[in-house]
C-alpha cells in the first residue's frame, strides 16, 4: 500500500490501458447514434487498399475519419482537402491508438444543404401531423397473392425482385406499374401509379422501389403529395427505395420499410412460404386424426362384435353378424371416401390458393369434417340402437318359445327315473315310479291301469 497526494489505492484496483479503453469504447459506441455531421476535408489521404482517411473541421473543432472501401465507391463527386460535405457515420474508437474516429457510411456535397433542410422541414411538418404514427400503421396480409410493383420497368430492382421470387417458390401474380424514379416529374408518375393500383383494386400488397442513389436522384420519394398518398392508401405499402442507409419520407409513411427491393422481396416471399407450410402442417394433422378416428371405429366394431357373439345364439344372429359386416364396410368406406376428398381438396389448395383466404379454408374444413364426425357418429348409434332392440326381440320370442313358458300354461314333462322322456300312455307299465316336472317343481307318480 502506498501513498500519492493523500490518495490510497491498491495495484490490483487499478485500470490496465487495454480495459479503459475497452470501457471508453464500449460507452462511446453504446451512447452515441449515427447521424449526419457537416464539415470541411482536411488531410485526405487514399490508401492503396481504396480506404479514404481524412479529418471534418469547422471553425473551432475537427474530427478523423475513415471510409472504408465498399463505401467509397458510392461516392458521386471527386473528395478532397477544402470540399466541404455531410458525412453519415457512426463514432468508434480504434484501442491501438486510443483515439475515437468517425467510421464514414455516405457523404455528399454541402451544396445539398438545401434539400436536407427542405427534408427535414417536411418531416417534421408531417409527423406533427400523425402521418408517421405507428397506430396508423397497417400490417400485411399473411400470404399475399397479388402484387403491385410501382417502379421503373428497366431498372435492375425489377428483376432482383422478380428473381427473389421466383427463387423462392412464391406463385401469385406481379404486376410492375411502370413509372419514372427520378428527374422533375417522376413524382407525378409515382403519384399515378398508386392511384392506378388504389382503383384497381385487386392487389393485396403495393411496394413502392427503385435502387440506391444520391439524395437528388431519390428526391421524388420525398414529395409531399406522393407521402400523403401514402399514408392514406387503403392497400398496405411496402417502401423499398434506396440502399440501407438511405432514407426518404415515404418510407416513413409506408406501412413497412425494406431495406432495398431485394429485401422487399425476401420478406414477402418468407410471408407466403410461412402461410404455405402451416397450411402442410394442418393437413398432415388432418389426415393422422382421422386415421385415428377411423382406427377406433373399427375397434369399437370389433368390441360390439364380440360383446353380441358373447350374450346370443350364433345361429339366430348370422343375420345380425351380415348386418354388422355390412354396416362396417360402409361406414369403412365411406370414411375411406370421405377422407380421399378432403385429402384431394387439400392437394388442389394450392391450385385455388389465390381465389380464398388460408384461415376461411381451414374452417371449411374443420366445420365439414367436424359435420362428418358428428353424422357418423349418429349413423352408428342408431345402426347400434337397432341391433339392441332386434336382440331384445329375439331374446322375448326363445323364451315365448322355451319349456319354461309350456310348463306355466299348465303342461308338464313326464320322465321315468333313468331320465328318458314319456311320449305315450302306452309307455307307461304298472307301478313305474313317473317323474312329472311343471313350472314350479317336480313330483313322483305311480301310475294305476283300469
């Protein structure tokens, strides 16, 4: 333990170089978002690697910089020292050398000020307004069928579109309403465009899109008639204009913002591939319950078979025995038949996919099965309720028909004593002990000869 200017400390308590800096980086980083920064290039150097470095200054302050390679080729004017510009980034802090720089994503000229501050002016005039709220917000239909493309038909989001689709399996139907993305009167064709989809009205999705470029060219994405419309349409709006670190106003508008066309696609296809394999999951479901239910049926055939071999005369039940066999294999077969149709009707679901909505489907078919079960169900205790009653019928006329029954109208069986039955009177020989059984008992007999 040591002292320093009235200070106690231990070594163990103190920072290494590595973990301050660490801690530094790690509450600069956390704290600070990306943003825009305007400054004046100084020392700009162009590494061979195509990194740029160089330093933003104003007046009183200045800030280093990189922008790395994949950045740098986006740029639309020639950087160098005295240009004055706006630079998107994000703080990091580089350890090796414990100092914080700006990690650049885009820039642009400051002569673009302008239509920054006419960006930002219009934002803020719209969000007062509500049109950026969340609860105006629409979600998109879980399987989308039609889809309505407002873009350029020749740029390359077009087709990176298409192929993502196609790619991944997705099978409605896409119509790309052409309409210019840039240039003085582009926003008028855009305005256009989703009125005509709007009157339409056959589209479950509207995706509004081109590819990246500098704030000029995306400018028309920005119009003010264009975001309203927007933000009114009855048709959720994906917006996919730009690259990942652009941004216009009806992205803010839209129901949902992709990153690019590319990523528009991607979510609307993993959307309907989402929808598709549930729809696989409840019909397999489907077929394994019925084939269980039909499993029971035939056991509980089985049991009602054995419990009726058990209590009744074979003979007088072959009848029976054939109604039963007959009442199984229908009921076995229009089983059979009824879940061949419902397994035929989910096979053409794909086929009719675009003309019903999945979740009406399903309940369809739950009601017309849950309708089945039930009329099967009903068929079978009333084939059932039959048998028991042809059973209690049966069983009064053998006992109307029994020698219980003969003996209590009176008659009784006459035997000798090794039990043989006496059939006549000339059977009868003198002092013969005679056995006379009736209803309520037996009685020895002698009989006499006149």
């Amino acid at each position: 333990m040591s002292r320093s200017s009235g200070l106690q400390f231990g070594e163990e308590e103190a920072h290494t170089v590595s973990s301050f800096t660490r801690e530094i980086k790690r509450l600069l980083e956390g704290s600070l978002k990306a943003g825009w920064i305007k400054g004046e290039v100084s020392n700009f150097r162009r590494q061979a690697s195509g990194h740029l470095y160089f330093s933003l200054k104003d007046e009183s302050a200045q800030l280093p910089v990189v922008m790395f390679r994949g950045n740098a080729v986006g740029l639309d004017f020639e950087l160098d020292n005295g240009v004055e510009i706006l630079v998107y980034g994000e703080i990091s802090v580089y350890e090796p050398h414990g100092r914080y720089q700006l990690i650049a994503r885009a820039a642009t000229q400051a002569g673009h000020g302008k239509l920054h501050r006419e960006f930002e002016r219009l934002k803020r005039k719209l969000l007062e307004e509500g049109l950026f709220d969340k609860d105006r917000k629409r979600p998109l239909p879980a399987a989308p069928r039609s889809i309505a493309f407002i873009t350029s038909p020749s740029g390359a989001a077009v087709q990176d579109f298409m192929r993502i689709l196609k790619r991944r399996g997705w099978l409605g139907r896409l119509v790309v309403l052409p309409t210019k993305v840039q240039g003085a009167d582009a926003a008028d064709t855009l305005l256009e465009g989703l009125i005509t989809a709007e009157r339409l009205d056959c589209f479950d999705v509207i995706v509004l899109g081109r590819g990246g470029g500098s704030l000029e060219d995306l400018w028309c994405f920005n119009d003010e008639r264009l975001v309203r419309a927007l933000a009114a349409s009855t048709i959720p709006v994906i917006s996919a204009v730009g690259h990942e670190i652009d941004f216009t106003l009806s992205d803010f508008a839209a129901d949902l913002r992709a990153e690019t066309p590319s990523a528009a696609a991607e979510l609307i296809s993993s959307s309907y591939l989402d929808c598709v394999n549930r729809i696989e999951l409840a019909g397999e479901s489907l077929d394994e319950h019925w084939d269980d239910r039909l499993s029971n049926y035939r056991r509980d055939l089985r049991d009602w078979a054995a419990r009726i071999r058990a209590v009744a005369p074979e003979r007088r039940l072959e009848f029976a025995k054939l109604k039963i066999d007959e009442m199984a294999s229908r009921i076995e077969t229009t089983m059979t038949r009824e879940i061949a149709k419902a397994r035929r009707r989910f096979g053409d679901s794909r086929g009719v996919f675009g003309k019903i909505r999945p979740e009406r489907f399903l309940s369809d078919c739950r009601q017309r099965l849950r309708l089945l079960d039930e009329r099967n169900r009903r068929e079978l205790d009333r084939r059932l309720s039959v048998l028991k009653q042809r059973f209690i019928e049966l069983g009064t006329e053998l006992r109307a028909i029994g020698p219980d029954a003969t003996l209590k109208r009176g008659y009784s069986i006459l035997a000798r004593e090794d039990g043989s039955v006496i059939a006549s009177v000339s059977d009868l020989s003198e002092s013969e002990r005679v056995r006379a059984t009736l209803a309520d008992g037996e009685s020895w007999l002698i009989p006499e000869r006149e």
